[in-house]
C-alpha cells in the first residue's frame, strides 16, 4: 500500500515531463507503417511505467481502474498500449493529476445524454430521418456525390455524408470503395465490446459499506499467479451516488461492466450491451491523419473515438465538421478543448520542492527498502522529453 500510495504522488509530479508542443507534428501517412524510436511522442503508457520502475500496485491497483472508469470499460480491457502522452494529457486537461491543488467541481445535464439527444433530434422533420435503416456500403459518383447502398437493397444519392459511427464500423462502410490513404488511417481504429448489467446484487459491492464508492474495483487472481499478476477483473457503478438516485425509493441500484461472476437473477433488471474505442499508438496517430481524408469524396467522419471517446468528444466533432465541412454558423464560439490548459505544463515553486521530496524519497527511502525485501526493479534511465530511452542493457530504442 505504502508503495502504491508514494507512486501516485511520484505519477502526479513527474509524467507531465513526457508532454510535449509537437505532438500533433505527423506530416505523412508513412507514419503509421515504419519503425519509430521509443521517444516520448510514441512511448506507450506500459512501457512509460516500467521504464520509470513504478511499482504493480500502482499499475493494477490504480492506474488501470482510474481508466477503467474514464472509459467505461474493464480493468483487463484497458491497454497498456495506450500512448502515454495522450493518456497524461487527459489526466492534466481533467486536473486528474492534482497533489495538493482542489479538483474542480464537474457538472452533469439533468436526464443524462437522451436530453441532449432529444435536443438535437427535435429540430429534424420526421420524413428526413431513416431510423433502423442500415447501411452496408457507400460509393462516390462521377459527379462528387455519394451513393448510399442500404440493407435492403435499395440506395440514395446524397451531396454529403456524415459517418458517425464507431472507426471501425465506418472504415467497414468505406472498405468497398476506399483509398489507399483512406485504408491506412481508418483499419487503425478498433473497438472492444463490453457487458454492462443493472442490477441490486450485494455481492458485487466491497463487504465493508464503509468501502463503497462510486467506482468499486474488483480483481481476482489465481493462488499460483505471482504478485501484481491479476487474473480478472470488473467494475461496478453505485448508481445511487453517480446519478442521484435515492436509495430509500428505489433501493439499491448498480451497474457492474464484465462481471466476473452473474448478479442473483432476481436482482437482475437489464443486461446491455456496448462497443468502446481501443486506444493504441497506432489509432492515436491515425487520429492526427484523419485530417487528411475528411471530405477528400463527399464523406466525413465524426464521432467521439476522433478524440478521447466521451460524449463530449463525440458532440464537438460533429460541430467541428458542422463547421468545417458543411458551412454551418453556430450561435457561440466552437474552442477544441484539447489543449485547454495550454501544450506543456508551468511548474510552480511548489511543485518543484514536491519534486525535490520525491526524488529524496526515492533514493533514500524506496529503493534502499525494496533492496533489503529483494524487490528492487532493474535500473533504468530516466525519459527526457525528446530523447531516446535507454534500457538497462545499454540498447537504444
């Protein structure tokens, strides 16, 4: 626990140095189909926490599930190829990184998303909207329009569309009639499906009430696995305190992802099924190149796997090809959120003598108490912004 709990405040401090003002500097689709260096552009946040030796702990018992319930997906499902520098910059954006700072305070839409929705489809006549009407592949014409070829055979001719729909659902639409270029970026998005089941069940939550959160993490492992070697793993929503919901009306109310074992059958009120974006290397680059192709024949792309896979990144990038794409003016000033505070971080006093602590810390505290145990990691070079990373065999990656 000691550990875990002097990594977080070590993770806090430090992985703002992997941030940099040229991440968003990728000029050429080459990018994604040749060899890179292990610079701290592309360094994965697996490989960013074992190159600075943090410990399983923080890993399995921290990092993983804070992802876990950004994303909304399991612990096990959560990469570790993650690119570092995205998933840091989130934290930052999000004060998710703050030691001694106050987290602001977050806001949430009465109703959920299905008001935000019903908003948006109010404005539409009702013979302008298709619903349950799929469609299997798109082509574009001689004249510049796109030709949409539906389930049930037949097809309609648009001046533009709109893809919004999950990477990999819309590169399957593309596929027939797709670009080399096209192909390149958008076979880089995948998704994972996940399990989310409402229930009442006790069982899913810590024994200890005391222990209740609104993220409950839960890891099993084998007797024979070694320490830090997590087998399974589930999340469980307590929708009581998410989203307001009296307990004394309607009693207790959670939502486990991926269960490990079934909720009581009786205690059981809905089993749902959804897809999330996968966040790799890969998919983050193809992110940066999706520029490239955005309206190259009639079709755009727009949906939240474009940026960090909320429901926020899913509404400002269909504003933003609104916008770009098709013209449209909007009544208050559209600002991408991405670099909300800024490209690189300012370092205070304070966080320069918390780093200064640390650092003694570690030298004198932890790594002298891991030597006594045996459980000391390998040495291993410290990542500066820029520069290659050296393992403790002396080869450059």
């Amino acid at each position: 626990m000691w550990r875990m709990l002097f990594d977080i405040f070590r993770f806090n401090q430090f992985a703002l140095d992997i941030l940099s003002d040229d991440e968003d500097d990728i000029s050429s689709i080459e990018v994604l189909n040749k060899a890179t260096n292990c610079t701290c552009k592309d360094i994965t946040i697996g490989q960013y926490l074992e190159l600075e030796g943090y410990s399983n702990a923080f890993r399995d018992d921290y990092l993983l599930p804070l992802a876990a319930s950004i994303w909304s997906t399991s612990p096990d499902k959560c990469s570790l190829e993650f690119p570092a520098a995205t998933f840091v910059r989130f934290l930052w954006n999000h004060h998710l990184l703050n030691t001694i700072r106050a987290r602001p305070q977050w806001l949430t839409i009465e109703g959920g998303s299905k008001s935000y929705v019903d908003a948006v489809m109010k404005g539409f006549p009702p013979n302008h909207l298709f619903l349950k009407t799929p469609v299997r592949h798109v082509t574009t014409e001689s004249n510049g329009q796109v030709r949409l070829h539906l389930e049930n055979g037949s097809s309609a001719l648009y001046d533009h569309v709109i893809l919004a729909t999950h990477g990999d659902e819309a590169f399957d639409i593309i596929k027939s009639s797709a670009s080399e270029q096209e192909r390149s970026i958008m076979s880089s998005f995948k998704t994972s499906q996940n399990e989310a089941v409402l229930h009442s069940d006790l069982d899913m939550m810590p024994r200890r009430k005391k222990a209740w959160a609104s993220w409950n993490y839960l890891a099993v492992s084998s007797p024979s696995s070694r320490k830090g070697n997590i087998n399974q793993v589930s999340l469980t929503y307590n929708m009581n305190i998410l989203q307001h919901i009296p307990r004394n009306t309607f009693g207790d109310v959670f939502v486990t992802l991926n269960p490990l074992q079934r909720p009581k059958p009786a205690k059981t009120q809905g089993r749902y099924y959804y897809s999330q974006p996968i966040y790799t290397s890969s998919a983050v680059r193809a992110q940066k190149l999706l520029k490239h192709i955005q309206n190259t024949r009639g079709i755009s792309y727009a949906g939240a796997w474009t940026k960090y896979g909320l429901h926020e990144d899913g509404f400002s990038s269909g504003l933003e090809v609104a916008q770009e794409h098709l013209g449209a003016k909007l009544p208050f000033e559209f600002t991408d959120s991405t670099y909300s505070r800024g490209k690189i971080p300012s370092l205070s006093l304070i966080d320069h003598l918390l780093r200064l602590i640390i650092l003694v810390i570690q030298v004198f505290v932890v790594q002298i108490l891991e030597r006594l145990v045996g459980s000391s990691p390998s040495p291993r070079q410290r990542l500066v912004n820029g520069n290659r990373v050296r393992f403790a065999n002396g080869k450059h990656r």
